[in-house]
C-alpha cells in the first residue's frame, strides 16, 4: 500500500506541473464550452430537436474532446518513461506491475474527472438563463457514461503507451484503438451476421452515449465499458510483467 501511495504521488506531480497538461486543460474547457454553445444554439433553431443534454453529449464536439483527451493524458504513462530511460528503474524498482499500471490510470483518471468538473456549471446557467427545467437524471447519466466512457479510453491509451517507445507513438495508437470502436457503427449495418447486428448497435459510441444522457445505463453498457477498461489494464500489467523479466 505504501509502494501504490508513493507511486501515485509520483504520477500526479508529473501530471499536474506539466506544462502540456495546462495547455490540454485549456483546450479542453475551450472545446466543452463551444460545443455547449452548439448544444444550446442547435436545441433554440430546431425546437424538435433532441433534449439539450442529450445533444450536448452526443455532439461532435464531444467526442472530439473525449476522443482527443483520453489518448493525450495517457500517452506519456509508460512511453515518456521508455523515452527517458526511466522505465528500466521503474521496471527493477520492488513495485508490483499492478501497483505501476494502476497509479498511472488512477491518476489520469482523477484529472480527467477534474476536467469536467467546471463543466458543471453549465446547466444551472442554462436553467437560470432560459427558464427551462433540466433534466437532472439525465444530467447525472450523461456524466456518468462520460466517467465510464472515459476510463475505458483512457485504459486504452495507457496500454498503447506501454507499447511504444514514443507518447507520439502512443497516441497514435490510441486513436487506432478508438477507431476500432468506431467501425461497430458500420458493423451493425455491414455485418454478415444479422445476429450480430443488434449488439454492435446498441455498443457503437453515439448510441451507448445516448442511453446514458437518457438516464437509462444499462447493465451492458457498464459492463463493456468498465469490462474493457480492467481488459485493457491487466494486458497493459501483462507487457510490463514481459518487459520487466524478458
């Protein structure tokens, strides 16, 4: 337990006083704020228009920032330490790989979650501004799937970073990895399988985003999410175990 503490110390100073995370976290607030102003400005064109927060939070904008944040908090995990000859200390260090793997993602995560927080904001605004109810059960399952959404990403860029030796790199791969999710949107029209079809479907990005900015998480959805992140984690533990003994 102290060796997790210290390594979590470790790993959230290197986020915090890093100089690309400030320029992320700005990036960040600036795309969250355009695309609610888009969420809004679409909701008062098109009065038959989806529910302000179902379209906030499944706008383009959104999955831009979470698709662009979640592979640049996590490519510098183990690729910068791979960059700077760090890795080899670390890997020989007593720490367990488990206790490594979960620092890095428990800290990545913490910020990702702190990102959203001003986001907040948002809707008692609105609410004051337009006169409008907002549906707070909607808002609390949109945020939620965020959360969930976001850990999987964000386990799957610290996977890619164990793999290569670059954040770059990386990166790149990360996005390779989003992109895999993406194409369930054309299996579920494409697939030869008809059975097939539904699933993909109702795990395709837009549509898992929907049920949760509906208040409606599902089982599956929490299952798939969180299942893909602890996946994606104990294979990223797996390659430093390879790594560390080969």
């Amino acid at each position: 337990m102290n060796r997790l503490i210290a390594l979590l110390r470790k790993e959230w100073r290197s986020l915090v006083y890093s100089s690309g995370t400030f320029v992320l976290v700005l990036l960040f607030l600036g795309l969250a704020g355009l695309a609610f102003w888009a969420a809004v400005a679409n909701c008062t064109r098109t009065p038959a228009a989806a529910p302000l927060v179902e379209t906030f939070f499944n706008g383009q904008l959104f999955w831009v920032m979470l698709f662009l944040v979640a592979p640049l908090l996590g490519m510098r995990a183990f690729a910068e330490e791979s960059r700077s000859g760090s890795i080899e200390l670390l890997l020989t260090s007593p720490a367990r790989e488990s206790e490594m793997v979960v620092a890095k993602f428990a800290a990545a995560f913490a910020l990702f979650l702190i990102m959203w927080l001003p986001t907040l904001q948002f809707w008692p605004a609105w609410q004051h501004v337009s006169g409008q109810p907002v549906g707070w059960g909607a808002v609390a399952g949109g945020y939620f799937g965020v959360g969930s959404i976001g850990a999987m990403l964000l386990a799957a860029a610290i996977f890619g970073s164990s793999l290569c030796s670059h954040p770059a790199a990386a990166a790149m791969l990360a996005l390779l990895l989003e992109l895999g999710w993406l194409s369930l949107v054309m299996m579920a029209d494409w697939a030869p399988l008809p059975a097939v079809r539904p699933d993909a479907a109702r795990l395709a990005p837009s549509a898992l985003m929907a049920r949760f900015a509906a208040g409606a998480v599902g089982l599956d959805a929490v299952v798939f999410t969180w299942g893909t992140a602890v996946a994606f984690l104990a294979s990223t533990g797996a390659v430093l175990h390879l790594r560390r003994w080969r």
